[in-house]
C-alpha cells in the first residue's frame, strides 16, 4: 500500500477515521473527505507530524459537483487514484408508517448517491491502475433491519450497484469489495435520524460490546489486499446471511426479536 493514492469519504469520524489513521501509518497517500473541515485538521495535524502525506478535501458526497471537485483535486495533487473507499453515511431509526419521507430521501442521497457519483468520477482513474472500489456497506444492506428502512434500502441499493460494477469489470482487473460491517464503535448511530429527520443523539447500544471502528479498519485493508469482493463482519452477521438464504421467515422474526430488545425501541 506505500504510496498508494487511497480516497476516503466520511474521514472525520468512526471508520472513516480509523481507515485515514491505518492507510496514512503504511505510507499511503491519504485523501481525506468530509463535510466538517475543522475535524479533519485536527486528524491530519498528528499524522502529517509523523510524516503522513495527506490531503484534505471538504466534500458533501450527497452533492455531485462536491464529488467531482474531491476527485480532481486528488489527480490534481497526485496525478491518479488507486483505492476509493465510500464510507460517508448516516442511519435512521423510526417506523415507516412515523417517518418523514425526507429521512429516506436524505439517506439515499448520502449513502447510495454519494457512492455512485465519487465512483462514476474516479472510475477512469482506478480503472487505468486495476484499482479497488470499495462500499462500507452494512449487514441491513443483506437483509432489512427493523426500524432503519431508509438506511437498508440505501444499503441494499449501495450492494447491487456496486455488485453490478463488479460483474462489468470482470475483465478489467478492476477490484470491487462489498464490506459489511455490524454495530461497529463509531458516532453513526449517535447522528441517525429520529422519525421528523433531527438527530437521536444517543446511541441505544451499548458501544464496549461493539467491534472498534480500527479493527474493522485494519479488516477492511487486509480485504483490498488480497481483493476481495465481499467483507462479512462478525460471526453473528456471517450467520444471519447464510441462513437467511434458506430459511428468510426464520430470520425475519430473529431480527424482529433482537431488535425489539433495543432501549426505546420503535417497536415490540
């Protein structure tokens, strides 16, 4: 991975963060992307101290003209792309029948949207490298979760068309990885949005018994690696996909009860 060009999208926080911190240690040319600037200064300062080679690009991934821009200021730093990791998102957690139509509309624009229009921009580049396109998917993006049907539909959205490019590129040697993690340490679920789009604030989880966000970092680097195409965390989730392919009813009520067990939860 030394000298490397590696886009990270959602880079201020949880995954994203721990992805720039690991990527910039091996010597990785690290493009950092996120609406809020301010935090990524504050993360660049200590790796640009121990030599880091870093760039920061303030992007809002659910405005194309924003992905495009993180795209040419990176060719215009480095002159190519070779790994780009969409992992800006954000969840929700509401019924449907509660919801405001907006929440599913703003988590499409970030988590579906802001996949495809940074992947159309940089795909000339990566395709050029044999590079790795990688989506930071989720378990709901396999099966629906209960109380989060924007962030699983976005999901599911994020899997095929990433899955899509997969199959059209067998012939490219261009990479596609589909990395899914489960409940994962990060502030995600403190930003999801309520029913009428604020934010929930606090997590219902409790975060100690969670996968930290730079061990699924150093999972998800190891993956591009040795070009995988899908990334299934945690032994639970790797058991919920297979056995949702032959037994969905049974799922369907596992998933129901478990998260029905949440603190507040939206339903019982």
């Amino acid at each position: 991975m030394k000298n490397k060009v590696v886009i990270i999208t959602g880079a201020s926080s949880g995954i994203g963060k721990a992805l720039s911190e690991e990527y910039a240690k091996i010597g990785a040319k690290t493009v950092m992307a996120s609406r809020n600037y301010k935090k990524l200064e504050d993360i660049s300062y200590n790796l640009k101290n121990k030599g880091a080679d870093i760039l920061l690009v303030q992007t809002d991934v659910s405005i194309e003209a924003d992905c495009k821009n993180l795209i040419d200021k990176t060719v215009e730093k480095y002159g190519t792309i070779d790994i780009l990791i969409n992992n800006a998102g954000i969840s929700m957690r509401a019924l449907f029948k509660d919801l405001d139509l907006i929440v599913i509309k703003r988590l499409m624009d970030v988590n579906f949207w802001g996949t495809v229009y940074c992947t159309k921009y940089a795909l000339p580049y990566l395709l050029k490298n044999k590079g790795s396109v990688v989506g930071i998917s989720s378990i709901a993006g396999f099966k629906g979760l209960p109380g989060r049907t924007g962030y699983s539909a976005s999901k599911f959205a994020m899997n095929g068309f990433l899955e899509t490019l997969r199959i059209e590129n067998l012939k490219t040697g261009l990479n596609v990885l589909i990395a899914a993690p489960g409940f994962t340490e990060t502030n995600v679920r403190k930003s999801a949005l309520t029913a009428d789009g604020s934010s929930q604030e606090e997590t219902p989880r409790e975060e100690g018994q969670m996968m930290s966000a730079k061990r699924v970092a150093l999972h998800i680097i190891k993956a591009v690696k040795k070009h995988r195409h899908t990334l299934i965390f945690t032994p639970m989730g790797k058991l919920e996909v297979l056995v949702n392919k032959f037994f969905p009813k049974l799922v369907d009520k596992l998933s129901y009860k478990y998260m029905a067990k949440e603190p507040d939860s939206p339903f019982k």
